[in-house]
C-alpha cells in the first residue's frame, strides 16, 4: 500500500488533488475560505505547509526545495494565510490525542531549527511517536532552517528511505 509521507512545520491538511500538473495556482474551498496552492511533478505525494507569515515562494520556491522534491514525487505546497487562519479557528477538531500519536505508524520527519522556539514542541514528540526521525538543523532559526542545504538533503534522504512503503 502507497503511504503518503507528509512534511510540516506547524499545520498538517489533506488535499486531494490531480497528479502531474505544473507549479502553477490552484485553488479549493476550506470551510468557505479559497486556499491557494501549487502542483510541481509526479509520484509519491509530499504536503509542504507553512505558517501565518511566509509564502510558497519565499519558503518552498526559492530555496529550491520543490524543484529538488518534484523530481521523485509529486509536491503539494500551500502557505496560504486565509486558509491557515480557518484551520486555527477548528484547531479543537484537529487535536490529536497522544495515544493517537504513540500509535502512529505513519515515517514522520520533524526538520527544525536549533534555535526554532517552536524546537520545545517537538522535543516533546520525543519517545512519543515510534516512527519519529527529528533533525535540527544547526545554527538555524524558524526562518532560516528551510534555506540551508541540509534542509532539502536530510528531506529527500527520508523520502527515498521510506518510498512506497
């Protein structure tokens, strides 16, 4: 069976979306809200979801990270503030109970900053989640941890290691 492998920062969604399109906008409705989103290459689906503050571009485009994930798979990418703000507003119906996450049996990547503060949250994840693999990135803060090379090469190392299982 075909795992989806997801990357995210701080907000997981799911979206059902056609294979193989080009980056280009597209849209789909979240509880009355249109949320903008991206499309680049074919494969294994990887979700890449950011915060209130960034952009696709800013976080996923320029860095070169969904040129260097589209190649083996196909990247959904969408930092859309509107839609992040209408998931915040249902954050109750996403909590996630910890005997939930100790279950989990789905690879998750944690790829963070050493001097992220959100780096507490995660920590916590420690021991909690059996197919957890957490990676700081040195010398790096929230903003900076997506633009330094181990970024894209510890991502695309756990894609390929965890490819269709």
């Amino acid at each position: 069976m075909l795992r989806r492998l997801v990357l995210t920062c701080s907000v997981l969604l799911t979206v059902l979306v056609p294979a193989g399109r080009c980056a280009e906008d597209q849209f789909f409705d979240l509880g009355g809200v249109k949320v903008r989103y991206v499309v680049e290459g074919q494969g294994e689906p990887v979700l890449l979801i950011h915060g209130f503050t960034a952009s696709v571009e800013m976080n996923w485009k320029l860095p070169g990270i969904i040129k260097g994930l589209a190649k083996d798979h196909q990247v959904i990418a969408s930092n859309d503030p509107k839609a992040l703000a209408a998931v915040a507003r249902g954050f109750k119906e996403l909590t996630v109970s910890w005997e939930k996450l100790e279950a989990n049996q789905v690879p998750t990547l944690a790829l963070i900053g050493e001097q992220d503060p959100l780096k507490k949250g995660v920590d916590e994840l420690k021991g909690k989640m059996a197919n957890l693999t957490i990676t700081v990135v040195k010398e790096a803060d929230h903003r900076s941890a997506f633009g330094r090379p181990e970024f894209i090469k510890t991502l695309q190392e756990f894609l390929a290691e965890h490819h269709g299982k």
